[in-house]
C-alpha cells in the first residue's frame, strides 16, 4: 500500500471538502430544527456527494478520453483550479461564496438544503470532482480507485461526524479559529494545486 498517496490523497480532499469550514454553514442552514432532522439532513447530503464523487472517481478519466482531453491537460487544469480555491481560502472568498450559496438556498426551500446547496457544491462541487479524477488519475487500476474512494468515503465520514458536532465545534473553535484554520489549509492546498501543474507539465514532458 503507498502510504504517501494515501496521505497525500486524504489532505487534498480534506482540503477540498473542508469539513470545518463546512460546520458553520451547516448550522446556519438547520437553524431551528431539531437534532432527528439534522441529522436525517446530513445523512442525505453526505450519501448523496458520496455516490456522485465515487461515479466520478471511477468513469471520469474514461469520460475525459471519450471528449478528447488527456490526464496530464486535466491534471493542469485541475490545479490551476485548486490553486484559486486556495486563494479563495487564503482571502476568505471561498466562506463568503458558501455563504451565498447557502441564503439562495434558504431562500428557494428553507426545509431541506441536503442535496442543495450541502451535497451540490458544497461537497461534491467542481474542485472535489477534479479532485477525485485526478487522485484516480495518478493511480490507475482496480486497487488506485479503491484506495481514491476509501480516502474519499473517510473524508465525507468526517464531514458527517462534524455536521453532527457542528454546535459543539461552532462554540469551540469560534470565528477565529474557524479563520485560522481555512487560511492554514489554503497555503497547504495552493502547493498541492502546483504539484498537481507540475505533474501535468511532466506528462507533457515539460518539466524534470
């Protein structure tokens, strides 16, 4: 087992997904409801990203050959994505979009938010897709794409323990905190996103 691209895989989709970023909101969009429907709503959401990131992890390389596209191009386009997440996190660009996202959502249905805006994009949006097709990308074979969604599935395990400690974690960590760490996690991302690019450009045969 490479213990490196499990560790490498499990902080870029922690990253990605940011569970603790995540917490916040979750808590904005069940306000006033009570714990039974909180979780049924995250039970949902988080079953719902799962199975959508796990169909991209297995047919995305396949769907990027029949358009066309090479892994090493998706690997460089993927990172330039993930880069501008990072500075999104970096600037907190990236909690005011969630934030957005979350108030049209209260505002066109306030009863159920579980598959938008919390499933879609929320978890599995665009850079967690990328994400996932990439991880699957760097491993080929039957045994990478079990490793990318045992990570992945770990991951979205994670993000449904915080949504059900979401008060508790709110209290503790504070707005500060929760800033302190999206920021930390914004300078790990914006490396991983330029390894990805450099990993891109080696397949191209443009970098040693």
């Amino acid at each position: 087992m490479d213990t490196a691209f499990l560790i490498t895989a499990f902080v870029t989709l922690f990253v990605i997904i940011d569970p603790i970023g995540m917490t916040p909101l979750f808590v904005a969009l069940t306000q006033g409801m009570s714990t039974q429907k909180r979780r049924a709503i995250a039970v949902r959401a988080c079953v719902t990203s799962a199975l959508l990131l796990v169909m991209f992890a297995a047919l995305g390389e396949a769907v990027l050959g029949f358009i066309g596209i090479s892994m090493p191009a998706f690997r460089i386009a993927g990172g330039l994505l993930l880069f501008l997440t990072a500075l999104e996190m970096l600037f907190e660009k990236r909690t005011k979009r969630r934030a957005d996202q979350a108030e049209e959502a209260e505002e066109d249905d306030g009863d159920d938010p579980s598959i938008f805006p919390i499933a879609i994009p929320l978890i599995a949006g665009p850079g967690s897709i990328a994400t996932v097709i990439l991880l699957a990308g760097q491993k080929p074979g039957a045994e990478g794409l079990a490793l990318v969604i045992g990570v992945m599935l770990s991951v979205v395990l994670l993000v449904f323990v915080m949504f059900l400690m979401s008060g508790l974690l709110e209290r503790a960590l504070g707005r500060v905190g929760t800033n302190v760490v999206t920021r930390l996690l914004g300078m790990l991302l914006a490396a991983l996103a330029v390894q990805f690019v450099l990993d891109g450009l080696r397949g191209f045969g443009l970098a040693g």
